[in-house]
C-alpha cells in the first residue's frame, strides 16, 4: 500500500540530462555527506559529465569507493575526509577547497537526526550540541568561507533540507527540527545579499527519504519514503534551473494542517474557559 502512495505523493522528476551537462561541464561541486543515501547518489548521477567532484564525509573508504566507480567514467573525484563537526577537520577541509582553482556550487547534504523523548535527554546535552554542529554551525561556516569564490564564479548554495523545517514542531525531534530550521532560516536571511552579488541559493524541502539516517527508527520502514535515486535528481535539475525552492506538492497543505493540530489544545482550552465563564 505504501508503494501507491509513494506514486501519489513523489511524482517523478524529469531530469534533462543535455542541460545538465551543458551547465556542469568544467565545473567544480562540493557535496558534504557524500559517502552515502543522497550525498552519494547525486555523485553518481554527476559521474558521467566533465565536472570536478569534490566529496567530503566522515568514512573514507566509502569514499574511495565512490571514487573508483566514477574516474572510470568523466568526472574527475577528489575526496577528503573530514568530520565537518570537528573544527580542525572542518578548516583543514576549507583550506583544501580554497587552493582549488574554482568552485561552483555547493550542496549541503551532510546532517544528524537524532529521535528522542526530552525525558531521554536530561543528561545528553550533547545530542543538541552534535546535532547544531552539524546541521547548522558547519554549513554556515563553509558559507562564510566560500562565498567570495562563490561570488567570483556567479555560482550556487544547495541546501539538502526538510520539510520538517516548514511544519510545525512534534516531540521527539527537537535537537534535529531546532537545527534544520536554524540554516534554513539562516540562509533565507542572507539571500537577498547573496542573490545581489549573483550567488543562487537553492532549498530543497525533502519529505522522508529512504536513507541510511532513518534506519535505527523502525517505524519508518512501511511508510511512504521517497528514494534516494528520486531525491538525487531534484537536486541535480535544480542545478540548472537554480530555483530558489523545491517541495512537494503536498507540503503546503500540510502546514495548513500540522498548525491546526499544534493550536488544537489551545482552542479546546479557550472553549472550556468561555463555557464556564
């Protein structure tokens, strides 16, 4: 069942190649996470055009791997190993992007979602700390970093977001939704000044994604997930077409409705007030 759904809510995104290789070829891109889920399989889908990928995560042999796939095709691979939470690995990665001769577009892809009850957190602090650190202090500092190479190359900021980041808040996810919508909001804030100086940015609201991340919840595994392969290609088309947002559909009506359930207790509340006054 939750495969017809998928069809419903995940229409298929048509992806033109020829434009996407007019665009790329001779350009460098960077991709945070790419050791996996869809870090790693926009990689893929890049790995036939003349491009320059520049790959970053945490596992290095992944990484070799993906780079052995690809070389046999176009695209040339550097990786670099780097936890972008540790700020010595976070500036060795800086450095080696700015002796690059360009850089074109930046996909921020590299997160941490953490599921967890605030009683189970009393006395993990760090979930919050790890989970800022990844999905909000590294891109902004890499943004920082790069935006004059950025601006000298006219080029663009992807943002790998959630939709989660436009709907109301729910339990059990506070250090990952307080730090997903922390960038988002971020970068919102900064387009206007980036946009003038001729840099694209680019959020992308994805729904739940059949990634590596949500394996460890297991009520994740028979509801609707788009693919990893799906997710790729709407970030590789928003390359060329550098709109400033994707979502799905469906999302806006679902903001309609997580704000009517998170106001819900308080309408009751007001009702019971007013029938006892």
């Amino acid at each position: 069942m939750h495969k017809v759904l998928e069809s419903l809510l995940f229409f298929p995104t048509i992806l033109n190649k020829e434009k996407l290789q007019a665009h790329l070829t001779g350009k460098t891109i960077v991709i945070t996470g790419a050791s996996s889920g869809i870090g790693r399989e926009v990689a893929y889908q890049l790995a036939n055009i003349q491009c320059h990928l520049i790959l970053v995560a945490r596992r290095g042999g992944l990484l070799e791997k993906i780079k052995y796939d690809i070389e046999t095709q176009k695209a040339k691979v550097s990786i670099f190993q780097a936890d972008l939470r540790n700020e010595n690995e976070l500036a060795n990665f800086l450095t080696f992007i700015h002796i690059q001769p360009t850089l074109d577009i930046i996909i921020n892809n590299a997160g941490l979602s953490i599921r967890r009850s605030i009683y189970e957190s009393l006395d993990r602090y760090h979930d919050f700390t790890r989970t800022m650190a990844i999905n909000y202090f590294a891109p902004v500092k890499i943004v920082l970093s790069t935006i004059p190479l950025l601006q000298k190359s006219e080029g663009q900021i992807i943002n790998v977001s959630t939709i989660n980041a436009k709907l109301a808040p729910v339990p059990y996810f506070a250090a990952y939704q307080a730090s997903k919508a922390a960038f988002d909001v971020w970068l919102r804030s900064v387009f206007p000044e980036l946009y003038k100086n001729k840099i694209a940015t680019t959020t992308i609201y994805l729904p739940l994604v059949r990634t590596p991340m949500i394996k460890p919840t297991p009520g994740y595994r028979n509801v609707p997930a788009m693919s990893t392969h799906q997710a790729a290609k709407i970030i590789c088309k928003s390359m060329y077409t550098r709109r400033k947002k994707y979502q799905p559909w469906w999302l806006v009506f679902g903001q309609l409705v997580s704000v009517f359930l998170s106001n819900l207790g308080d309408f009751s509340k007001k009702r019971k007030k007013d029938e006892t006054d």
